[in-house]
C-alpha cells in the first residue's frame, strides 16, 4: 500500500512592493524622530546659552518617561487593534514634534521672553518638553508595532532567513537615518539657523505624516496575515483574563468584610488594596515579568555596557555645541558613528549564516566593552580636541572677516 504524499501548505510569497512600502513607511517616520533627537539638545543650549540645565532637564525627562510609560505603552500596543495602534502612533508622534517644533520656534524668534515675561518662557520650555517626551514615547508604540509585530507576522512561514533580512533592513533605515538627518540638520542650523531647521522639523512632520499613513494602510491591506493576527490578539486578551485579575481582590474583600466594625481587617483592607494596586501597575508588572526570564542576569549585564557617555545623547551634543563645536561637525561625527551600525546589520546576516547566532553574539558582546575600552583610553585627548577644533573655527571665522 502505497503512502500518500504530504500536502505541505505553502505561505504566499512576501510581496516586494508591500516590503518596499513598509521601508518607505518606516523610513519617513524615523527620519522625523531623528531629526528631533538631535536638534533638541542644540534648541535647548541655545535657549538657554550659560548652562547645560534646560539639556540635562529634558534628557531627565525624556529618559523617565520611556521608563515611567514603556510598559503602559507596550501594554496598550498588546490590548488594541493593529489599525488603531498605527493611528494613535501616527498622530501622536507628528503633532508632538509639531508642537514641539512651533514652541522651539517661538524660543527662539522671542528670545527675550525669559527677561520682558519669564512665566511664558517657562511654559514654552516645559510644553517643548513634554511635547518631546510624548513623540519620543509615542515614536517607541510604533517600534513595537512595526518590529516587533508586523516583521514577524509578515515572515511567518518563510525561511528564518526571511525575518532575519527584514530585521537588518529595518534596522539599516533606522541607522541611516541617524546618519543623514543629524548630518542635514547640522548643516542646515550651521549656514541657515536654527529657527529654519525647527520650521523644516514642523513641516515635514506635517506633510509626511499622511503619506505614511497611506503607505502603513496599503501593507495592512495587501497582507490578509496582518489582519488575521490583529484579531487573534484581540481574542486573547478578552474578559478571561480580567476575570483571573479580579478574583483575588475579590476573594480578599469577601474575606475581609466579615467584621466591618474590626479596625484592624479594615486596616488590612487597605494594605490588601494598597498592594493590589502596586502590584498590578504596569511598571511593577513589567519588572515582575522580565525577573522570570531565563535571559534575565545576560540582559542587565548587557545593560552595563551603556552607562557610559561615549553616545550622541541630547546632553553630549548639548556640551559639544556649548564647547563651540559647529553643529555641522556634530552632525558628520554623529553620522560616522551611525555608519559603523550600517556596517553591522550588514555583517550580522552573514555572520549568523556563516559562525551561528551564537557566536556572532558572543562576539559582538565581547567587541562593545573592549571598545569601550579603547574610547576611555583616548578621553583624555578629547578637551585637547575640543580646544584645537575650536581655534580652527575661530581663525576661519577671523580670517573671513578680515
């Protein structure tokens, strides 16, 4: 008796031009974000130019909030709709740096605001602030949502080959936008202003926005395994769950109600609720989650290696532009270093095909400390450099006018 052959179902090949919009999509957005991320520092030292306090407050501010509302963020990507999710995104994200960019703008056209009406100059400051952390917490829901959700959704049933490039190509956009948008945005705050790059900020926010969306949406249509997995996230996360989450209070309320005269079970009722409500925050839950990983003691580890200021954060593109550094050096050396990220994602692919994940891992972990050895080596040369760039800028500032 002969065996019948086993009908192995096929997954529909991944359409280039659905891929392509997705990149376009993606590029757009990224773009916007990084062209804020460096520009803020520079806004900041400007506005406030004998001191790097405005720089530090919003790098503070902007660091709490991605660890105060990350994890209400990515629970609330979890909880939504896949269409509803790149809707907030979207606009969240472009009319935060649009009001970001019109408070920065208003800085700085009105610069004797902090002495003629300081109270208007404070609000403009927090609102740039807070508009900023918004798009930057913002701009992390539509990094969950497009990397961690659709890239994979998109791969499934393809070779691990097929997510692996996806991941690279995702990846090589983000880095290339930080290297070109830091380097144009220098430019253009060095030999224009800097009012001209927060206008250039507001306005391509506002008119790539509807392009992005228009593109994003093409995706979600053309790939039915999109809206297939939509569905299935919002199937999980039905009343089941919150049924488990209030047994338990419920339980403790019935066992603590018996005697409302007892002050000592009200006193517990109120521990039992205090706790609930600790425990149940999703900051606490995140935590709690992430302790019972496997990966838990690798990550922190990993962790460590980035409390260093050897990165073109808000504060050291703040203190190199205070040095005097022209905006448009800032913006190559930030583009220098996003280029050696590009080389990465090239690399890793063929890395990983060649030595394992593994190893390539291993490797690369073990590169980032001793590179970050060899950059302290050398810190102490950076105020000599600092020093000698700076008298280069002044001579040929000097013999131009002359």
């Amino acid at each position: 008796m002969e065996s019948e052959p086993l009908i192995v179902q096929e997954q529909p090949a991944i359409t280039s031009f659905l891929t392509t919009y997705l990149y376009v999509a993606h590029f757009l957005a990224r773009w916007g974000a990084r062209m804020w991320e460096f520009s803020v520092g520079l806004y900041m030292i400007s506005v406030w130019p004998d001191s790097l306090l405005f720089a530090a407050i919003y790098g503070a501010v902007e660091s709490a909030s991605i660890a105060l509302f990350g994890p209400i963020v990515g629970h609330w990507v979890d909880k939504l709709t896949y269409v509803k999710v790149l809707q907030i995104w979207l606009v969240t994200q472009n009319l935060s740096f649009i009001v970001a960019g019109v408070s920065v703008i208003t800085l700085l056209f009105f610069s004797s605001l902090k002495s003629t009406n300081f109270i208007a100059f404070v609000l403009l400051v927090i609102l740039t602030n807070i508009s900023g952390a918004v798009g930057v917490i913002s701009t992390l829901a539509g990094t969950i949502l497009i990397e961690r959700e659709w890239v994979v959704v998109i791969s499934e049933g393809h070779p691990p080959e097929a997510l692996t490039k996806m991941n690279s190509i995702i990846r090589r956009i983000d880095l290339t936008c930080k290297l070109l948008a830091p380097a144009i945005t220098g430019f253009i705050i060095s030999f224009v202003s800097l009012q001209a790059s927060a206008m250039t900020l507001a306005i391509w926010t506002t008119v790539t926005v509807w392009v992005e969306y228009w593109l994003f949406m093409s995706v979600y249509k053309g790939i039915p395994a999109l809206a297939e997995s939509s569905q299935r996230r919002i199937r999980r996360s039905m009343p089941i769950d919150m049924e488990q989450s209030t047994s338990t209070p419920r339980e403790r309320e019935s066992l603590l109600s018996h005697d409302e005269n007892n002050a000592e079970l009200a006193e517990k009722r109120w521990r039992w609720k205090i706790i609930d409500w600790i425990s149940n925050a999703p900051c606490v839950g995140a935590w709690q989650v992430y302790l019972k990983q496997e990966v838990v003691l690798p990550g922190v580890s990993l962790a460590l290696l980035f409390f260093t200021v050897l990165s073109f954060g808000t504060l050291m593109t703040a203190t190199l532009e205070w040095e005097g550094i022209p905006a448009y050096i800032i913006g190559i050396a930030r583009g220098i270093s996003a280029t050696i990220g590009i080389a990465a994602t090239i690399l890793y692919p063929i890395l990983q095909s060649r030595i394992s994940t593994l190893r390539t891992g291993l490797w690369s972990i073990w590169s980032q400390p001793c590179s970050c050895l060899y950059a302290d080596g050398w810190s102490g040369n950076i105020s000599a450099w600092i020093v000698d760039v700076r008298f280069i800028c002044h001579s040929a500032n000097a013999g131009s006018c002359s």
